[in-house]
C-alpha cells in the first residue's frame, strides 16, 4: 500500500537485525513503500549507551527513528506516528471503538507477546531472562489459545483488513518456534501469519542464528 505523502528525505531507522520491535517498523515502512535507511546496532558495541544514541532515546534501546528533525523512540509509538503523518487511515482507525481495539492490541505487544513468545526466543536464542522460561512457555501459551479463538472468526486482528495490530503482533508470534513454542496447534495463527506475509512490500526478519 503506497502511503499517501512521502517525507522530504529518507527516514533513518536504529535498529538491530534480529530485534522483533526494529523488525515492527522496518515492516510499516516497507508496506507503506517509505524512503528508509537503517542503521543496524551492534548489541555489543556499546553503541546504545554513548550520548549522542541516549540523546534520541534515553532509555538505550531500538528501535528509534529521525524523520527530518523528529526523533521518536518506542516500536508502537513510532507505528502511530508513522500512520497518522503517513498512512491511510485504515491502518490507525480514528473510530472509537476500532482505535480501542488496535490499542489493545498494542497492550499485548507490550505484555502477553513481550512475556510470552518474545521472551522465550530471547532466552533461548540468547541466553538472556526475562521471566524464567516456564513462566514464558505458560503465558504463551494461553495467549496462542485466545488468539486461535479471535483469529478463527476474522483474517486479521480487527477485521477484513491489516491494521497497526498485525504490525505490532506479528513478527514475535511468527518466530515463536525459535523459542521453541511450536504454532501447529494454532491453525487460525498460522493462517494469519501467511496473510501478513503476503501483503505488499513485506519484509522478513531474519532467522535468529543458533546460540
């Protein structure tokens, strides 16, 4: 989907290769066939923490984005941002109750999928704890459950058409198997995952390499 403006240079988006949440907005600006740059952190360099990167974000993480002389930080708030500035209003809608839903399903990038399938691939794939595995295996599961359910009366997470939902949940679900969360008993997830990766302009993230 063509965005309805273009910014006046290319968007500069800090991110790291193998990050779920840099993966959330590298994805909305390829959909929406933005001009983008990235400018991959090493986790390792130290780069998060040097001042000029605690400058844009104070916190030391990715993803974080310069849009001429706007800096935001956060994968969701940078979604918002890019679809209110950018993006047909079908991917943020402005009705109450459809702004509430993509909101809630903002609360779970934030909470069941951070805890859950994102904390068991970090874990796994790098040895590094959110919550002790068993705990993220249990919230995972739950929340595949429920989303199977949702997603059997609806291809996308709202309705008839991708919004910022599929964006924000996406790429932590669709690598959940990297953290050894197997999705073949969710038939209406997987489905779902296909029909984001057939949208125009969809992008990959890479396989996490082995620990």
């Amino acid at each position: 989907m063509q965005a309805v403006r273009k910014p006046t240079r290319p968007i500069q988006l800090y991110s790291m290769t193998y990050s779920g949440h840099g993966h959330r907005v590298q994805l909305f600006l390829s959909i929406l066939n933005l001009p983008f740059e990235i400018i991959d952190i090493d986790p390792t360099s130290g780069d998060l923490r040097k001042p000029e990167f605690l400058a844009r974000n104070p916190f030391a993480q990715v993803p974080v984005i310069i849009d001429d002389d706007v800096v935001i930080f956060d994968s969701n708030a940078i979604l918002v941002y890019l679809a209110k500035k950018y993006a047909p209003d079908s991917w943020l809608p402005t009705d109450p109750v459809g702004s509430a839903t993509v909101q809630q399903w903002f609360s779970l990038a934030a909470g069941q999928i951070a805890f859950g399938p994102c904390a068991a691939r970090r874990l796994k794939v790098y040895n590094e704890e959110l919550v002790p595995m068993g705990t993220a295996v249990g919230i995972a599961t739950k929340l595949f459950r429920v989303l199977d359910g949702i997603l059997s009366t609806t291809p996308f997470a709202i309705g008839d058409h991708p919004t910022l939902a599929d964006i924000s949940a996406y790429t932590y679900i669709a690598h959940a198997p990297e953290g050894g969360l197997s999705l073949e008993p969710y038939p209406n997830i997987r489905n779902w995952i296909r029909l984001v990766e057939l949208l125009p302009g969809f992008v990959p993230m890479p396989k996490a390499p082995p620990a």
